[in-house]
C-alpha cells in the first residue's frame, strides 16, 4: 500500500481518524507519519472559516478601509486568521466586525446565559440575570404557564427598579 | 529543584479516571468538564510577556494554595520539570498536550486524588478541570463550579457583559465550559456502527475525538465525546444535553455487545482469548499493538469471559504501557525498541494470575 500524504513510499502506519465526525483509514510512510504527528492540531481551521466569510462580505477591515487591528496588543487580522487565537480581552472589541459573523457560525447564540462572576458589578448581573428572565418569561406564556409567568414579572420588575436607583446614584 | 517525591506519588496511586468506579464504568472510563478563565489585567497567556507569565503564575499559585479545597494539593512550576515529567502528566490526563508542548512560565495545580487539576498559562489563563470515574458529569460540574466559583473570590476574571467569559479562542467564549466523555466502543466498532453514531452527534452539535493517541487518532476503540458549543447555553443545560446523549450511546453499545455475545459468540470468545494470549506471552509490544489487546481485554472482562483480572488492575495497565509510566517505573530511560520489550515484560507480569482457559 502506498503512503496517502506523498504518494510515494510504502505505507507502514495505518490509522483512524476521526474528522469530521467520520471515522477515516489513514496509510502513511513513516517519515510522512512522523511529520504529521508533530503539526497536527485538532482546532478548526480558522483561516478556512474567515475565507468563508469575506464570501459573505465579511473583511478584516472597517469602514475606512483600514486593516483591524487591536490597540490594546496590537495583534493583527493576520495573526488571527492564522492562529485563530485573540491576544487580549480587547480584541474582542476590535475585531466585533469580523467575530460577531464568525460567532454566529460556531456558536448556539451571541449571548451568554449561565454563570457570572461574583464580582461582576451589580447591573451586569443584573442585566444577565434579567435577559435570561425575559427567555423564561417568554416560554412560560407559550406554554401557558401562567402563575410561574407572574412571579417572573415581579421578579423582572423588582431587578428593573434596582437598576434605575442605581442609575441615579451613578449620575 | 525537581518535585521528585510528589511525581513519584502520583506515580504509585490510581489517578481518578481509572478507578473502574462510577455509574456505566463498563462503557464509560471517566467523565470531565473544564472552564476556560483568563484573569482582566493581563493579555492573553500567548501574547503575555515572559515577566507578567510569572507574575500571573505567583498570583495564581497564591489563590489556589489558600483554597481549602485543594489545601493538599501539588503546585508543579514547570520550570522545574523535565520533558519526561511532562509526558507523565500528560499520560495520566492531567494536563492537554498543548500545554506540555508551550513554552515559557506554566504551572499546574492538581489536588491529591487526581479529581481536581489546574493548568495555568494554557492557552488561556486558567483551565480548571474536574476528572470523574464512570458516567457522572453532573457531579464533576457541581464540583467544578465550586472550585471555579471559591478561585472568582480571589481572583479577578475577565468577563463581558453580553460575551460571557471571555477565552483566547471564539470556539471557547460564553461558559467557557467543555464537557467530555472517553468512553469505550468495542461492541459498536465490531458490529460497525461507530460511524453512525459519530454522524448524530454532529446534528446534535457534539464532537468526537480519539482518546488515546495524537490528535483525532482514535485506537483501541476509545473515544472522547464532547459539546462543540459554549455560547448561548446555561452550564447546566450543555452537561445535561451530553449526560443525555451518553445514555443512548451507551443503550447502543449495550445492544452492541449483546449481539455479539449472543449471535457471533465463538468469533468474540476467539478475539478475544487470541489478544489474553499475545498479551501473556508477547516478548515485544508497541504501544499501539497493546492498546488494541487491552481493548479487547477490557471487553472480554465487560461481558464476564475473563475472570481473575480485576477493572483496576486493569485500568492501571493502560497507563503504566504508555512510554513516561514505563520509563518512570523501572527508572530508566528507555529506547523505542527498550520500551517495547519492557512492556511486554510489564504485561506478563501483572496478568500473570489471568489463566488461559
Ligand atoms: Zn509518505
Ligand atoms: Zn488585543
């Protein structure tokens, strides 16, 4: 059998991968084996997933025609697309344009719902807390559940009048 | 200083995920969920510079050695590990490839049972990480949100308000949480159902990877099953969406081992009394070779026609054939082919109360 990365030695190392979600034979030489044993990375591909995107209009750059870039690292479009990593809690900002799109490729939904820190400041967890009330609330009155719904109000509506005195304090 | 004393403690006491304890463990080996966190203050751990590493490290080390939790717990600074140590944490599941391949300043925390680990300077932050024996993932999240949530009092972590826990990968951002399984399909590869199942997973937004080997390699029949997705889904909801999902995969690999049992019994009882007898009596074993005996093995112990060999004893010899285990318990360093003739020495050895009927 002949090696299915160069095409040339006798294959000697037979594997199983999965890729995809598919069990896949893999033959390979030794030296080809050995190679792929030291580059391989089990991430996505993200310079696969940006391509797709700038098919979609979706570029690495912003209104001005200027490359992204983070001000707070300086890491650029390229680095990103390259390694797929961000380099800071900034980048998130920085690159919204592009990761907002890519989000909504590879994720559920563009919100978090779930666990927040304790330190998180007051509104935020509040702002958490009450976005995920309005989720509940909404399934409750499709299905009709409709004390579970009043107590979800009253709840909304207690969190809401914290937020406006907090508001005040702030200004 | 090397922490020779505490790696050889681990060396000699059975890390959790093989304990061959915990619901559905004929199937299911180990159940694990982790949380990406990275500390507000510091970039992210690849663009940090080598001197906020260390700084990240001592601030991180500070917090987890005054939790009481993890009181006991090792505090490995990698500075002081050698390559082979390395490996050896890697073997036993504590720490990912990745972080023992980086460079630059990481630790890990790991508590004395194996059940809680840390890696810090991963890449992100922090890793934490709970390791449960069997199908018992709603235990290693209520576990693991007690860690996370006792580390978010001392610690500063970067949060957004719509994003969630933010992560150095998009693929991780939100709960930051990955849920995972090995588990153990000798019955649905023989009958060749594998591919079916790997295919529904993937309309359920779920992942497969091999679980021993490099990257998507999977040998031995083992695979590690996890969520894709971390935004958009409340904790609770993606370890229940898996914990579901395991339940049917394990219903089917059940009825996998049935059939053959049942319907092809003298080819099975064949395999695998062929694979008891090259393990007994082998004078060369490559690490591949073993690990698809011992899967054989495991499953002729899991439908009762192997007997004498107990799930841990059993278990412990697929850590101790992998080449840092070897090498660490007979104390030298050891060549591919040195390796593989200790290993097969190794095998004989601890299966020698295994008769051949
Ligand atoms: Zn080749
Ligand atoms: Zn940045």
């Amino acid at each position: 059998m002949i090696c299915n990365a160069c095409g040339q030695n006798e294959a000697t190392i037979h594997l199983t991968e999965i890729m995809n979600n598919q069990m896949v034979e893999v033959h390979l030489c030794e030296s080809c084996a050995e190679q792929k044993g030291s580059d391989f990375k089990t991430h996505f591909d993200f310079n696969k997933l940006l391509a797709s995107l700038s098919d979609i209009g979706v570029t690495g750059r912003d209104e001005a025609g200027e490359k992204l870039t983070c001000k707070t690292c300086s890491m650029s479009y390229e680095d990103f697309g390259r390694t797929g990593r961000l380099g800071c809690a900034d980048c998130y900002r920085f690159f919204e344009r592009v990761l907002t799109p890519l989000l909504k490729r590879v994720q559920r939904e563009l919100r978090h719902v779930g666990k927040v820190p304790a330190k998180a400041t007051g509104e935020m967890k509040w702002s958490v807390e009450l976005r995920d009330l309005h989720e509940r609330l909404k399934k409750c009155i499709a299905a009709e559940t409709f004390e579970e719904a009043a107590q979800i109000r009253d709840r909304i509506h207690q969190l809401e009048e914290r937020v406006k005195k907090s508001d005040k304090k702030q200004k | 200083m090397e922490p020779t004393k505490e790696l050889n403690e681990l060396l000699t006491s059975t890390c959790e995920w093989l304990r061959g304890t915990g619901p559905e463990n004929d199937i299911v080996l180990s159940s694990r969920i982790r949380l990406a966190r990275n500390l507000s203050g510091y970039a992210f751990s690849e663009r940090l510079e080598e001197a906020r590493q260390r700084q990240l490290l001592d601030e991180v080390e500070k917090a987890v050695v005054s939790l009481p939790m993890l009181k006991d717990s090792y505090f490995f600074d990698y500075k002081n590990l050698k390559d082979l140590d390395m490996q050896f944490l890697l073997e036993r599941h504590l720490i990912s490839r990745e972080h023992a391949a980086d460079q630059g300043e990481r630790g890990l925390a790991v508590s004395r049972n194996e059940v809680i680990s840390i890696m810090v300077l991963e890449e992100d932050h922090l890793r934490v990480q709970v390791l449960q024996s069997g199908l018992n993932l709603i235990e290693a999240w209520r576990l693991v949100d007690k860690v996370d949530s006792a580390l978010d009092k001392r610690l500063s972590y970067s949060f957004h308000e719509s994003l969630g826990y933010l992560t150095a990968c998009p693929t991780n951002v939100g709960t930051g949480l990955r849920a995972s399984c090995m588990v153990h399909l000798a019955g649905l590869m023989m009958t060749k159902q594998v591919n079916k199942i790997l295919q529904a997973l993937s309309k359920l937004n779920l992942t497969a990877r091999g679980f021993f080997g490099e990257g998507t390699q999977a040998s031995g029949n083992f695979f590690q099953f996890s969520n894709q997705m971390t935004l958009g889904q409340a904790e609770e909801e993606i370890v229940d969406g898996l914990d579901r999902v395991m339940r049917q995969v394990i219903e089917h690999e059940k009825e996998a081992r049935s059939h053959l049992v049942e319907k092809r019994r003298a080819k099975l009882e064949d395999q695998i009394w062929r694979a008891v007898g090259a393990l007994k009596s082998a004078r060369l074993m490559s690490s591949a070779e073993t690990l698809g005996l011992l899967s054989l093995m495991r499953l002729g112990v899991d439908v009762g026609f192997i007997k004498n060999l107990s799930k841990k004893n059993l278990n412990a010899l697929f850590l101790y054939m992998q080449p840092a285990h070897l090498q660490k318990l007979s104390s030298v360093t050891l060549k591919t082919a040195e390796r593989d003739y200790k290993r097969a020495e190794l095998l004989r050895t601890r299966l020698k109360d295994v008769e051949l009927v």
